[in-house]
C-alpha cells in the first residue's frame, strides 16, 4: 500500500508536466492536430497520418508568406507609382461661385421655394427686393405736365377751327368783293369806250364843219367868227376823246390790279378791309395749328419720357433676382423680410457649367508642368476618371477667390494647379469630390 502511494506521488510530477507541455505553443498545436486528425479512418497507415500532421504547418507559413508579399507589393506600389507619375498630392473637384448682389435697397421677399439642393436653370427668379421708398416727384411732374397739355388741346383745336371757319368766310366775302369790282371796272372801261366813240363822232363831225366853213369863208359866205367858233369846238372834241381814252387807260389798270388781287382807288388802300382780315385771320389759324402741332409733340415727348420714368421707377421700386448660370444655392446670405443696401450681396450660385480641378502638387512635378498639359482626376470614390486640361499655374501665390472650395485648404504642398475639364457641365454640381490629378508626362528634348 506504501509502495503504491509512492509510486502515485512519483507519477504525479510527471503528469503534470505533461500537462504542462500541452498548454503551451507546440502542444496546443499538437492538440489541434489530434482533433482535426481524430475523424481519420482508423485503417489509415500511420505514415499518412504523420504526413498530414507536418503538412500543415508549412501550408499555414506558405500563406503567410504570400499574404506578406501581397501586403508589401500592394503598400510599395502605391509610393512607386507616386514617383514614377506626375501626380498631384491632394485634388478636389471645384466650381466657380456667383455672387448675385441687389441693385437697389428695400427689403427682400422670396419669390419661390428653394431647397439647398435644388438645382436652378438660367433666368430663374430666386429673389425679389421690394422698395416702397422710391422716389417718384419726376414721373408724376410728367403726368401732370402730360394732362395740362391734354386739356388745353381740345381748347387749341377749337380756336383754329373757328379760326378757319372765319377765315373762310373772310375770304369768301373778300372773293365776292373782288368779283364785283372786277365787274365794275369792265362796266366803267364799256363806259369809257362809248364815250371815246361819242367824242369821236363829235370829232369827226367838228371837223367836217370846219372844213365846210374854212371853203365859204373864201367865197365870203361864212364869217370869221364862225370859222373860230367851229375850229373851237373841233379842239374840244378832240381833247375830250383823249381824256376819254386816258380814263379808259386807267380804268385798264384797275382792272388789272383787281384781276391780281390789288385794288387801287382814291378812297382805299390797295385792298379792303375783308382782304386785310381774311389775311389776319389766315395768319392767326396758322399760329394756331402751330401751337397745336406743337402740343401734340409735347404730348407725344411725354408719353415717351413716362414710359422710360416708369421703366426706371420700376427698376427702382422692385427688382428680381435672377441667376445669371445653371447651378444651385451655395450660400443663402439674407432672408425674406430683411433690409438690404444697393450693392449687398443676397446669395451665392454655384456655377455648374464652369467646373474645374483645385490641386496642388510638389515642386519637383510644378516646375515640369505647362499651361495646356493634358490630366486625368482619378477620384478617390473609384469612378470613372475625368480628363482636363491645364489652365492655371499659381504655385505659391494666392488663388481666385470666386472658387466654392478655397484652394488654400489644401495645405500638404503649397504649389497650386488648375485644370479644366472637358466635360463641365456633367460634373459642375459636384462639389468636393476628391482624388488625385495625373499629369501626362512630357517628352524631354535630346
């Protein structure tokens, strides 16, 4: 009984430590070994087994080993390819802004619902600014310029036309005048000739006395005195013929005068007092017609200035804001209901047909780069990379700052590049997407 004590007490130390030796690396492995092993067909040649059991762990350091070559070619590609490439450090896609500001002062009522991301065509009205304020003294000093001018027309109009109406009449009458008066003098020259005829008779028959008394006063039968009488009287026959024709000579010119409109008396001026006011008349419905043409201008001329003054106070009074380009609100800088100054600005659009690629790169790859380099962006997200072109080259100095994203966030290289896309437009709203930008590489000269 003592002995097998014993001999338990001296087993016990070496049970434990092969209990030991199975809870470290190797046994544990052993452990799994036996497990994994333990399904096997008991008619399994013992070499199989042995075989299996030593495969393993040169399959498990075969597969480490290929997963760190995978890790170290993967992790060494990328820096290798960074330096073989013309690559920019960081790149961000970016759009240029417009910043639409009021152009007068009021206050600010919105003219529709805009969402942050609501995409906005051209022309589109986002805003209206509304100015109740607006001075209008000048638009209403026209329209009342405008309406005396309208109400004295009517007055005018009326003045030329009794104007004209006796003017007419005046110039019938003085028609009428001159008819008669031609009519008279042709009676008076009819006059005038039966009287030259009578006194050429008379004439005519003092001289056939005269003649008969000068051939008896030979003879003795006719006496002196008788011979002076009858020659007397030839004289005064033939000196009232010539006054007769002389008064017919002036009666000729009367009617002439009167034919052409002049008449010429000893009583009147050269025309008569119907004449003289048919012309006055005549005169005044001139200067009438004239003030009334020129009130009409005057009308017509401020109509014209109403309708500018109306456009201008409407400028003044309202305005609509508009975007100017296709793109959507970048930044609300107002609200409805708010006072606004001329000149403040009301909101930023961003213009989704002007995209482009903010980057910037080391110095190495700068001093290489031209304007005009063709680059790829290859996005960081995996899509489909974009080519462009290479528009700008600022390097150290400051970029535009009409750009949504500042370039100066992009801090790892202080060399800045701008490319322009191909396509902008199917990219413009997309702001912020990052990546990197390759740079052909060009062909150094022998």
């Amino acid at each position: 009984m003592a002995d097998r004590s014993r001999a338990v007490s001296a087993d016990q130390p070496s049970a434990l430590s092969a209990q030991d030796t199975k809870t470290d690396a190797k046994g544990l492995q052993e452990t799994l070994h036996e497990q994994l092993f333990a399904n096997d067909e008991p008619g399994d040649a013992p070499e199989v087994q042995a075989e299996s059991r030593y495969r393993w762990p040169h399959l498990r350091r075969g597969a480490k080993i290929a997963i760190g070559l995978a890790i170290i070619a993967i992790f060494g590609w990328l820096p290798l390819r960074a330096i073989w490439e013309y690559s920019s450090v960081e790149a961000v896609l970016n759009s240029r802004l417009v910043t639409l500001r009021t152009p007068i002062g009021g206050r600010v009522a919105a003219a529709q619902r805009i969402t942050d991301q609501a995409r906005l065509e051209a022309g589109t009205v986002v805003l209206r600014v509304v100015n109740s304020r607006s001075d209008r003294t000048r638009l209403d000093d026209l329209r009342r310029q405008k309406s005396r001018l309208e109400n004295e027309r009517p007055s005018l109009a009326a003045k030329l036309a009794s104007a004209q109406a006796a003017q007419k009449d005046l110039a019938r009458q003085a028609a009428q005048f001159r008819d008669g008066r031609v009519l008279q003098l042709e009676a008076r020259i009819a006059e005038i000739q039966t009287s030259i005829e009578a006194a050429a008779a008379r004439r005519d028959e003092a001289s056939a006395a005269v003649e008969r008394a000068s051939s008896l006063a030979k003879s003795g039968n006719v006496s002196t005195v008788e011979l002076a009488r009858l020659t007397r009287e030839l004289s005064v026959s033939q000196q009232t013929e010539l006054g007769a024709r002389k008064r017919l000579d002036a009666a000729k010119v009367e009617l002439a005068a009167a034919r052409n409109g002049s008449f010429l008396g000893d009583s009147y001026n050269d025309r008569p007092s119907s004449v003289q006011r048919e012309e006055e008349m005549r005169q005044r419905a001139a200067d009438l017609e004239a003030d009334l043409a020129r009130t009409d201008t005057e009308i017509a001329w401020l109509a014209n200035e109403i309708i500018v003054e109306e456009v201008r106070f409407a400028d003044l009074s309202e305005a609509n804001i508009t975007t100017p380009v296709a793109g959507r609100v970048w930044e609300m800088m107002t609200s409805p209901g708010e006072d606004v100054q001329a000149g403040q600005p009301l909101l930023k659009v961003l213009d989704c047909s002007s995209a482009v690629i903010t980057a910037n790169v080391t110095e190495n790859v700068y001093n290489r780069l031209q304007l005009g380099d063709h680059a790829t962006f290859e996005p960081n997200d995996g899509g489909a990379a974009i080519s462009g072109t290479v528009v700008n080259l600022t390097g150290a100095a400051g970029a535009p700052a009409n750009l949504a994203i500042n370039p100066d966030a992009l801090s790892k290289e202080p060399y800045r590049v701008t490319v322009a896309l191909a396509d902008a437009a199917a990219h413009g709203c997309t702001v912020g997407r990052t990546g990197r930008v390759v740079f052909a590489r060009q062909e150094t000269a022998p």
